[in-house]
C-alpha cells in the first residue's frame, strides 16, 4: 500500500504502464496495454484486465482513476467488451495520482519554488 496514495502498489503500476502507453495523455487499446503489462511482468493480462474495471467503473470507485471507452460492462453483471474493442486513458485523477507517487502533486518543486509561506489567518 503506497504512503501517498494510499493504493495497492499493482494499480500505481498498472497506471504507470497506462501512462507510459499513452505518453501522458489520450487512449491506449486495451488489449495494446494488456500485452505491455505482461511484458513488463506487472501482472498477467486476465488480472490487469478486471484491475482495469475496478479503477474505472464508477460503480465500485468514487473517484474514477482510468477513463475507459467502449463496453466496459455494468454494474449488473454484464461483463466488459474483448480488450481488442476497448480503450483505456488516465482521468485527472489518474494523473494526481501519479504525480502525487512521484511527490510533485503539491504543485512546487521540492528546492526550487523558494521557501513556503506560513499559514493565513482568515481574521485578520
């Protein structure tokens, strides 16, 4: 479990792998991305595949951290499309997520923004 984020470190993996098929932004084909996981021996393409439905179905996540395009299935049980016929891309969460991984989230460059301000008090 990942002191950041708070996720199993698989799917930080998993998204890394997202990331880097996509280049940052945009689709990657699912089953592109299956066999990159498997290469890169992150997890076996059947477990990466139902990783990529529960980081994308809004049903079992609050916060979405894949954008997925095509049939992903639902919530009632009808399952997801054959990877050759979806797509996967990370949401806006997806990407905090991972800059919050590699510690540049807060939005400063440890070291280069200069020193941080002291808290404001809203009364005065």
């Amino acid at each position: 479990m990942s002191e950041r984020t708070g996720l199993p470190g698989f799917e930080v993996e998993l998204l890394r792998a997202i990331n880097r098929a996509t280049h940052g932004s945009g689709t990657v084909l699912t089953s592109e991305l299956l066999a990159a996981v498997e290469r890169d021996g992150v997890v076996g393409p059947r477990a990466a595949q139902v990783m990529l439905v529960d980081l994308l179905a809004p049903w079992r996540r609050h916060l979405t951290l894949v954008r997925g395009v095509g049939n992903w299935g639902s919530q009632h049980g009808d399952p997801p499309a054959d990877p050759e016929y979806t797509e996967v891309g990370l949401t806006p969460y997806g990407q905090l997520a991972l800059a919050a991984e590699d510690g540049l989230a807060s939005g400063r460059r440890p070291g280069r923004d200069g020193p941080r301000l002291g808290a404001v008090d809203p009364v005065t």
